[in-house]
C-alpha cells in the first residue's frame, strides 16, 4: 500500500513532466512561428537591394487597404538602364540599385512610407494618401539623380542616374480593387517618361487612358498588376 509520502512524490514528478512537456511544446511552437515569420519574411525581400519585393509590395498594400485607410502609391523607374549596361555592365548596374535603393528607403521612411523593389530598375512606394504625395514623389526622383560612385575595374567613377515617377491615390472608400492603385501609377508614369528624363506625373483619370483607349481607371491592361 501505497504510503502518502509516496503518493505526493509520485504527484510531484507528475507535475514536474507535465510543467516540462509544456515548457518544451511551448519551445517547439515559439521556434516553429519564428521559423514560419522568417520564411514568410524572406519571401516578401527583394535579395538585391533588401527592400520588399513585389510580394512584399502587395502584402504591405493589403494590410494598408485592410485597415481602410487611403494611400497614394509611387511608381519609379530609372530612366536608360539598357544604355547603362551597355556602358558598364550587369555588375554596375547592381551596385547602382542598392544605392540607389538605400536612398529612396531614407526619403521614403523620412515620410513614413515604404519602398519596395518590383523588378529590374522599377521601385514602388507606399504612403500615407494625406502626405503630399506629388511633393514626395519630386524627392525620390531627386534622390536617384544624385551623383553615384560605383566600382569599375578597381576603379572608382562617378555616374548620374535620373527616374521617372508616377503617382496614383487610393481609397477603400471609392475603389473597389487595390490592383487599381498601382495600374494607375504606372499609368501616371508611362505618361512621365513621354515627358523626357527625370520627370514625374500624377495620375488623372480624366486625361490618362489605357492601352485600348478606355479610361485608366477602368482599364486593367494600362499597366502590370
């Protein structure tokens, strides 16, 4: 028969199992979501330039759009990037963007935004729709044209590189589909690079029009989504 010095010390290493099998499937579970949140993250990161990538770009649209609240989308595109591989290379073109890339991650954070890296030479930004957004658009693409030093050879050698931006609002309220936002950015910025180098564009639906002649603000062709 069992004694009661038995019975609790039997009780006690039960609960002691118990409190470690807890511990350890708490440990499992917290290793587990950082392993899933670092994936996730990974994916949503351009490897290039460390900004969020096209993935990321519309995740972070989502969660904005989500929470009802209106943002205005920015479009760049560095002007001439065939030209300048021609010139210098692949490689020298890689050293550009993730300058290039910091920079418009300090002008865009400087407001509260978020850039994003899309593809090749095209970067995005998110931001708040209250921010002057046309004004912010001038500074990324101020941003780009400052002198950059890049390494050729071993050598050091300054090159200016100049963008085109396009810029498009967007509210939950009055827009059904957030793709819209960044079809009329690139819109908007179809209609700078028409303009010539270094220049910027505020979407206009009353005059912007897509591809088929339709407006812009209905035509989904006008622009990658």
């Amino acid at each position: 028969m069992s004694t009661p010095a038995q019975i609790t010390a039997v009780l006690v290493a039960i609960a002691i199992t118990v409190a470690i099998a807890y511990h350890l499937s708490r440990r499992r579970t917290a290793v587990y979501h950082r392993a899933v949140t670092a994936v996730v993250h990974a994916a949503r990161r351009d490897d290039l330039t460390g900004l969020g990538n096209r993935a990321g770009f519309h995740a972070a649209l989502a969660d904005v759009v989500g929470r009802r609240r209106p943002v205005a989308v920015i479009l760049i595109n560095l002007d001439g990037t065939r030209g300048f591989v021609s010139r210098f290379g692949h490689r020298a073109l890689d050293q550009l963007l993730v300058l290039i890339a910091g920079r418009l991650r300090h002008v865009a954070s400087a407001a509260g935004a978020s850039a994003f890296r899309l593809r090749r030479d095209e970067f995005a930004v998110i931001l708040d729709d209250r921010v002057d957004a046309a004004d912010h658009a001038a500074r990324l693409v101020a941003a780009v044209a400052e002198p950059t030093e890049i390494l050729l050879s071993g050598l050091s050698i300054t090159v200016t590189a100049t963008a085109c931006a396009g810029v498009a609002s967007f509210s939950p309220y009055a827009h059904g589909d957030r793709r819209l936002a960044l079809i009329r950015a690139d819109c908007a910025m179809r209609v700078a690079k028409r303009a010539g180098r270094g220049q910027t564009a505020v979407f206009d639906p009353a005059t912007m029009r897509g591809p088929d002649g339709t407006a812009a603000s209905d035509a989904v062709g006008c622009g990658e989504a």
